[in-house]
C-alpha cells in the first residue's frame, strides 16, 4: 500500500481502471466518473469493502434497503446494472461473482489507499474543482410509458429557460421524466456538464448549500461556496437537475436565486410538489397518465398510457400476460381508480399475479389494497404510496392538514362555496379555506378542473382516502359530516331550481356529481352517530333525480327514511308524503303497474289528501295517474288528471297545469280518443314550459319528447304511417339531446312499435337491442320487459318469414304490466294473454281494444265456428271506426275479408277491403297495406276468373 492510512483518513479504493471513493459515493474510471445509481453504488461500495468474501442477499439487502422489506428482483436489477458499468465479463475482466445458494462476492484485487492519493493529479489542486464528467445521472430501471410528449416539452424548453421546475404530486413520475429529459438534453447538448442532486435524502434544510457543492465536486466545502463555485463554472454551460425540493423549498430557492444571478451559463431543473418561487421560474404540471373514460375493448385501451403501463409492468410479473377484451374494462377501472398514478398503477401490477385482475379492483375499490410494496429503488417515501401521503402531509401547516382532511367527505370535485362550508368553523375561517385550498393546489395535493366556465376543486382518489383515514382518526368527524349533509340538501334545492331552465346537459354536467355526494350524506345520516332525520329529508328530494342520476339502493334508503321518521312522536307529514310517493314511483318503475303500486300510490294519496300542502295533492294525483296509465286504464287516468287541472288553477299553478295536460293527452290516447289526444298534445308541446319541475313524479322527460311520442302512436293509428315514422324519429332525436331515460321512453313507446306495425323488422331489432342495453343500465322492469319483446318479436318473425308469429310464446314475467302486455299483443300474436281480453271487456285497454277483439276473433276461427269470429271482428271493426283508428280498421277488414273470401263471399269481401284500402294516403310499402293489397290482388283474380 502507498502510503499509510491515518484514523479518519478519507479511503479509496482501486480496482482495475476503476477508482471507488465511498465517502463521495464517487466510481471513477481514468477520471471520469462513471454513471452509477444510488444503490448501485451501495452495492459496490458494500462488496469492495468485504472483497474476497461472499455476502449473501440478506446482508446486501440490509446493507442497501435498511428497514425495508425488498422484492428478490431488486437486488438482481441493481446487481445487473452494476455490471454493465463494470463491463464485467468484457475482454475477459471480472469483478463479481454470484455462488448460487450463498450470494455474491467481489473477486477482483483491490488496492486500499488515501483519497487524496487516489485523486488524479489535475484534480489534486490548490482550488475545489467541479467535476468535469459528463451525463453523471442515475440509471433508469425501466422503461417509460406515456411521457413522450412532457418530455419533448421539457427538452424544448431547456433550450429556452434556466429554471424549469416539474410539479405534481408523490407517485406521477416527476423524477422519471426529469431525468429522462435531462438525459436527451445533454445528448443533444454535450458541451453542457451535468449533476444530479436527490434532495430527498436531506433532512435539514441548512445541508442544502453543501449537497449542491458537493454534486459539482467541490473537494472542500468553502464559506463562499457560490462564488467559489461561480469562479469555476464561469460561462461554462452546466445543467443541475435538483430532485425533491418540497420539504427544503425556502432552502433551496435561495440558493437557485444565488446561482442563477452568479452562474450565466447554469439551468436548473427541478422537480417538486410545489414550486420552488424563484423568478424566472417556468412551471410543467406533470399531468396523471390517460386513463379510458368508459369501458373500452383491448385495442381501444390500449391507446391510453395508464393501460399500456400497467399490461407493460404486469407482463414482467405474470409470464405472458395480454390484454384480452375481458380484462380491459377491468384495467380502464382500476387505472381509474388510482387516478392514472404511475407508481400506483406499477404497485398494483406487481399485485396482479396476487389477487388477479377483478380482485384487484375490487381491492381497490373496498379500500384494502392500501398498495404498501412498490419499487425499492428510490427514496423511502417513494417506497409505497402512504409513505408518500405521510411525506406530503408532514409537511403542511396544521390548518392545512385539517383542511385536507375536512374535503376529503367531497367524492367528486367541489366548489369553493362548498369547502368553506364543510371545512370551515370556529376554529378554521373562511380565509383560511380559501389560503388552505390555494396551498394545497401548490403542493400538489388538490387538482384544479373547470366544469362549464366553474372552477371546482378535486382531490386525486388515492390522496383523498389518506386524508379520509385521518378524519376518522379526528375528533369533528361527525360535525364534518353533518356540515356535508346539510350543504348536499341545500345543493338538491338548487339544482331542483335551475332544473326547469337549464339545458340538460349543462344541468347533468353541473349537478351529475351530487349522486356521490347523496350516497355519502345518506350513509353519515343512516349511521348511529349520524341524524335520520336529515337523511329523510335529503331522500324525500332525491326522486326523481334518483331515477335520472341513476342512484342505486334508493329503495332502500327511502325505506329506511321512512321507518326512521315514524318512530318520531310528530312525524313530519310533508316528508311522509314525498317518501311514500317515492316508494310508489319507485316500486312501479322498478315492478310494473300492480296491486303492490296501487296500494302504495293510494296509501300515499290519503296521506296527501290529509296535508294543507296542494303541492303534495297535486303530486299523489300524477302518481294516481302513472299508475292508471301502467295498467292500461285510460278512464281512470283521464279523471285523476281532470282533479290534477282542478287543483293547479286553484293555485295559479301554470306549470302543473301544462303537466296536467301532458297527462291527460296521454289519458285520452290510451282511452281511445287520438283525435283529441292529437290536438292536446300539439298544445302541450308548443307551450313556453317545456319541462315539469325535477321535484315532479312527471318531470324527468321534457314534455317535447313525451309528445312527439305520443303524436306518433296518434299518427300511425290514425292512417298516417309515414307520418308516424317521422314523428317517431323526431321523438327520438329531441330525447338523445335530453337523457338516456328520454331515450329508453322514445324506443320503448315509439321507435320500436311503429317499426314492428310498420314491418320494418331490422330496424326494429336494431333499435330493440339498444333498448335493452338502456333499460338494463336503469334497471327498469317495463323497459326490460318490453325491449325483451321486441327482440323476441323481431326475431321470430325473421323466421316466420315477416308473417306475424301465431304459436303462442312466453316472456320472462319479471317486469310485465297492462300496458306492456297489451303493446306486444298488437306487435305479435304468439304473445296473447288472457289478461288483455278481460281488461279489454273492462273498458281499460281502450286504444288497442279493437286489435285485442281482432286477434281473439282469428284465435276462435282456427278452433270454433266462424260465426263467433265474424261477430267478433264486426265489433273490433265499430271500436276502431268510433276511435278513428284507421290502422285497426285496415288490420280487421282485411281479416274480415279473409273470413268471407273463405266462405265464398268474394265481392263483398273485395268491396270492403277496397273502401278501407282507398283511405290510406301514404304507407303503400308497410307491412298492413302489402297485405290489403296482395288479398286485393286475389280477389280481383278470383273475380275476372269468374264466369260471366
């Protein structure tokens, strides 16, 4: 050895061309430092000191990974890494061996001696040097995903700035795309020197100066560091890559500011959770990865980069994994979840082989993937997400903290207004909601979006189920929740108010989020520590934005409401009402008109009748009526709408008077009067109101669409088949720009229908399916049961060869009522029931009474004498005529025409069915007319046949 060693000496080591300084974490290789990362360099440095021994992997691990449990890959990355810098096994050079079973040891000679000794002779001079070695930044493991275009950005604009500091928060990948940007800037800039500063590892701000020394070389660390450091770097072009400044921040910008004034040719990127503050700073908000907004095929999601980070990183722990058309709705959904974070996304893929895809969301979901085990290559904090979370959290102001946890009951992005509500008290004042929020946005916790020109405000998933942990863990939790609950029923008032003005879009866009806020404010108000009778009172406005908004378990939420009131000595009344007119609604959207809807909606019409509130009277008339109108029963329908005007021009009522209209235009078409029901839907359609208030059982479809529905049945049953096309097709147009619950109505009452009688059976089948798939996300039992029908229907008559089905068939029952059941009886006579014929002597199946009668009169002449069909179909023939219903009269002439053509009566068999034929102005190619034309034809045939 040269030279002796003095106690506390500073030690090298040497090894082949190599030069390892442990104190400087320094490798060099004929003076120029070679590229290590951090715990590459741990390894080195752990094996040259113990040369000639084998370490097994628990040593090296608790050498490199202190306290941290470490995935066995890790060790094996870091040791390839190792090697390659080495050039271990080129040209015959070899310095680390593995001995399987036992571990790794360092087998090449080294030389131990005096750092000063090691130093070449230009760097042992009598001034700190900065190092001249370029591209000294740490090895990247893995490849990067998605970050292409932040990358080009950054490249860009080092070209233009000096400081540039990258912003979000934990976990997205600031560093990554630091370094990767850093790496092709000095590709393309050689001439520029480079240093990488991991602040991260500093725990006191007053060590920033000498860290920053230190990463330029300087051997000793002066009191005028910045000019000496100044001094050197003169003009020279250098990058200083500076990692991790948010919990250093004030440190760290004063030194920037001193050497960005000292040190022309210096730029600086940075990354951080909030920026550095130091002018000319340029701030890049790294954004979350794209993640698919609905649920994709494997092809389209592979378009997004959340999903091409996560079958990348899954891929390397389940030999062979692909993306099938299965799993990706599975993936977009778990991406979602975790906020398109890409270490969250990589923690979670190394969970994969685990749980398995589905379990893996719903880990995630439930909150117990609380994803501890991540990449055990960067700092502590970076080594789960929660480690993350605590970093960032440590580092607020208490009243920051205490704002972060009072937003976190906020699941969907929220205004100012709100925060200060929720978080604000006596302890916490509006300014210091506001101060809060716009820290928070610094550090990178709160998101900024911009709905309709609003600005709101979102925590990021992962972030707001840390600060959730910590509220429950508060002791105003409850007092949180009870401000959130009474600002969401305040919310349900005014989007109740804008309803009737506001375009549904923007209406949905402004107020669609407050579906999670209910589900919160109802699972705080329902809980023991919570208040029932708040929560009555937020279920009771939630119908029917229950039914638009699609909030699930509203049944049982109104349910619970209600038996939590009745267990008050006074009862509200009011609120009574409301929740068993929810009840009522509910039960007949869900079930179907029957004798369970009926007695809820009478249950809660003597109720109504009991309260002062014409409002409520008003409203238990519209259920009264639904309920009519489900069961096919038009009188009663027409009367209940009668005693509804009544009421609303009692109270100069406009609005609930043109709903009133709407509902008796529909009572009169369903009794059998469509002239009528023609002229009063035309009225109520052209009215300046185009839509009940939301509070209304009857205002969730605009009233345009709902007449142009029934303007199309109207039309088509009274001879106007192309007419009622057109209309329909206007109905569905006007219920596509108001909501999917307009479409599901449109489809179920006019699209499909008027196809089917039209004959038009593909199209119908297209429009029948998309029926289904809209029914099913309501869950709606009627809409079900009658898109199930027109499938069926459509289909059987594909095979039957466009001829009407005649052997009977059976639907699943689940959602049958009146009305859907007498519908598809007029479509296809293989769906008869029984039912329909009694309803039909009842005088409740009005305005298919006739076609009932006629399909009975065809079912009696295959089986009993034609005598019994003929009366039939004489009468069917009067109902249609006495209605106006020139599409029956056609169905039924023609069958009464076949009925005499088969006794022989032919002339008066073709002179009838000429007069009803010559009626028709339009419609020559539907299905009802080819019919009539084609038995005209074989009539006319049978008569020139005829002697004369």
């Amino acid at each position: 050895m040269a030279g002796g060693i003095e106690p506390g000496q500073e030690l090298a080591f040497e090894f082949g061309p190599f030069q390892l300084f442990p104190s400087r974490r320094l490798l060099r290789s004929g003076g120029e430092r070679v590229r290590l990362g951090a715990r590459a360099i741990e390894l080195l440095i752990a094996l040259v000191e113990r040369a000639g021994e084998v370490l097994s992997r628990e040593e090296l691990e608790a050498r490199v990974w202190p306290q941290v449990v470490v995935e066995e890959t890790s060790l094996r990355v870091h040791m390839s890494a190792l090697r390659r810098a080495l050039r271990d096994g080129v040209d015959g050079a070899r310095y680390i061996t593995n001995v399987p079973g036992r571990g790794y040891g360092f087998v090449a000679p080294v030389r131990r001696m005096p750092a000063a000794e090691a130093m070449d002779p230009s760097a042992v001079s009598q001034q700190p040097t900065v190092a001249s070695p370029l591209g000294q930044l740490p090895t990247r493991l893995s490849s990067i995903v998605g970050r292409e275009a932040a990358i080009d950005t950054l490249v860009e604009q080092l070209d233009q700035r000096r400081l540039i500091t990258v912003v979000g928060p934990g976990g997205i990948g600031k560093t990554t795309v630091a370094l990767a940007a850093a790496e092709r800037f000095v590709a393309m800039h050689p001439e520029h020197a480079v240093c990488f500063v991991d602040l991260s590892r500093i725990n006191d701000a007053a060590h920033v100066p000498s860290s920053l020394a230190a990463a330029f070389g300087l051997a000793d660390f002066p009191d005028d560091w910045i000019g000496t450091l100044a001094q050197l770097l003169g003009a020279r072009p250098a990058l200083l890559l500076l990692d991790s400044c948010e919990h250093v921040v004030d440190a760290v910008a004063t030194a920037v500011a001193a050497l960005l004034e000292h040190a022309p040719g210096l730029r600086l990127l940075a990354t951080s959770r909030e920026p550095v503050g130091v002018k000319p700073e340029w701030l890049f908000r790294l954004a979350t990865l794209e993640v698919p907004p609905h649920a994709p095929a494997a092809g389209q999601a592979l378009a997004f980069s959340a999903i091409r980070l996560f079958v990348e990183r899954a891929g390397t722990r389940v030999e062979g994994f692909e993306l099938s058309d299965n799993d990706a709705p599975l993936a977009a959904e778990l991406c979602r979840r975790l906020d398109g974070l890409p270490l969250a996304i990589e923690i979670a893929a190394a969970r994969l082989e685990q749980f398995g895809l589905r379990g893996l969301v719903e880990e995630v979901e439930a909150g117990f993937l609380h994803l501890k085990r991540g990449r055990r290559t960067g700092a502590t904090r970076h080594e789960a997400l929660s480690a993350m979370l605590d970093w960032s959290y440590q580092l607020l102001t208490p009243t920051e903290q205490a704002i972060l946890r009072r937003i976190s009951v906020f699941r969907s992005p929220f205004s100012l207004r709100s925060a200060i509500r929720v978080a604000g008290d006596e302890h916490v004042s509006a300014s210091d909601v506001v101060n809060g929020l716009a820290g928070l946005r610094a550090k990178s916790l709160l998101n900024r979006v911009v709905f309709d020109e609003v600005v709101k405000h979102q925590l990021l998933e992962q972030t707001r189920a840390y600060a959730l942990e910590k509220q429950r863990e508060s002791d105003d939790e409850d007092a949180v929740r009870r401000r959130h609950a009474l600002l969401v029923s305040d919310l349900l008032i005014e989007a109740q108010a804008s309803w009737p003005t506001m375009a549904k879009r923007r209406w949905v866009t402004m107020h669609g989020s407050l579906v999670l806020a209910i589900r919160t404010a109802l699972g705080w108000a329902f809980s023991p520590s919570g208040d029932p009778l708040i929560g009555a009172s937020l279920i009771a406005r939630c119908w029917p934005m229950a039914r638009y908004l699609y909030l699930e378990d509203y049944e049982i939420s109104i349910r619970r409401a209600i038996e939590a009131l009745e267990q008050l000595d006074e009862p509200p009344l009011s609120l009574l009402v409301q929740l068993y007119l929810g009840v009522a609604a509910h039960m007949q959207e869900r079930m179907g008109a029957g004798p369970a809807t009926r007695a809820a909606y009478n249950h809660a019409t003597d109720m109504a009748l009991g309260s002062p509130s014409a409002t409520h009277q008003i409203e238990a008339e519209i259920g009264q009526i639904q309920d009519a109108l489900g069961g096919n029963d038009g009188p009663r329908a027409l009367a209940a709408a009668g005693r509804m005007k009544a009421l609303a021009l009692a109270q100069h009522d406009e609005v609930a008077a043109v709903v009133a209209d709407r509902l008796a235009a529909q009572a009169l078409h369903f009794q059998g009067d469509h002239a009528q029901a023609r002229r009063l839907a035309l009225t109520v359609r052209n009215h300046a109101v185009q839509r009940a208030p939301l509070a209304s059982l009857a205002g969730i479809v605009d009233h345009r669409v709902s007449m142009d529905i029934l303007l199309a049945r109207a039309l088509w049953l009274t001879g106007l088949p192309e007419q009622a096309a057109a209309a329909a097709r206007a109905s569905l147009q006007e219920a596509e720009a108001d909501s999917s619950l307009a479409v599901c109505q449109s489809l179920a009452l006019a699209v499909c229908p008027i196809a089917l009688w039209r004959g038009e059976n593909d199209e119908a089948l297209l429009h029948a399916r998309e029926l289904l798939s809209h029914a099913q996300k309501f869950s709606s039992g009627q809409w079900l049961y009658l898109a199930r029908g027109y499938v069926d229907t459509a289909q059987a008559r594909r095979l039957a060869g466009a001829e009407p089905a005649t052997q009977p068939r059976r639907l699943d029952p689940v959602g049958s009522h009146p009305f859907g059941i007498d519908q598809l009886i007029t479509l296809d006579a293989g769906l008869w029931h029984e039912d329909s014929l009694v309803r039909t002597r009842q005088g409740r199946a009005g305005w298919c009474a006739a076609e009932i009668l006629r399909q009975q009169a065809l079912r009696l002449w295959t089986t009993g004498p034609a005598q019994e069909a003929d009366r039939l179909l004489r009468e069917s023939l009067e109902i249609a005529e006495a209605q106006g219903a020139l599409a029956w009269t056609l169905r039924t002439t023609t069958s009464l025409a076949r009925l005499w053509h088969a006794q022989g009566r032919h002339e008066e068999a073709a002179t009838s069915l000429m007069a009803a034929r010559a009626r028709f102005t339009e419609g020559a190619d539907t299905a009802d007319l080819r019919a009539a034309d084609a038995l005209l034809d074989e009539l006319k045939a049978l008569r020139q046949q005829a002697p004369r």
